[in-house]
C-alpha cells in the first residue's frame, strides 16, 4: 500500500461518512473538519471507527484530540503504517 493509495481510501472514508462531495475536502485537507464542516464527536469517532478497520490500526485516545484536519488524519494513518 502506498501513500496515494492511503489517500484515496481515506477520502473515500471522510466524504461518505460526511455525506459531502470530495471537491469540499480536497484542496482543503488542512481545514479544520471540525468548524468547517460542522464535524460532531459522534461523525469524528465514526470516521475513526472506519479507518481502525479499514488499516486494521489502533487509534488511542489521546491521538484523536489531535485528528482535526483531513491531513493530520492522513499523516497518523501513514505513520501507523510505516509509509514513507
């Protein structure tokens, strides 16, 4: 799996869940979800949920507070995964 793999599947993953077009994110991933697109906690743990499974990663607690972009998401899934 490479990055633009990751990339992809995690799109994928945010705009279902958000129920948004990829246009909204893409160019943006360094908006903060969370005041931008009215992300609630229950939408967020539902993306995190979804990339656990999908990598098969571990997302602690403490490491979701700092999940606020679609960058920093794609950034702790890549280093989860140990790409370069």
């Amino acid at each position: 799996m490479n990055l633009v793999d990751v990339k992809e599947k995690l799109m994928s993953i945010v705009t279902e869940i958000l129920e948004v077009d990829r246009s909204v994110i893409e160019g943006k991933e360094d908006v903060n979800l969370f005041k931008e697109l009215d992300v609630d906690s229950l939408l967020a743990l539902e993306i995190i949920a979804n990339v656990e499974t999908k990598y098969n990663i571990k997302i602690e607690d403490e490491e979701i507070e700092t999940l606020v972009s679609f960058n920093k998401m794609l950034e702790m899934v890549k280093n989860k995964l140990n790409i370069k």
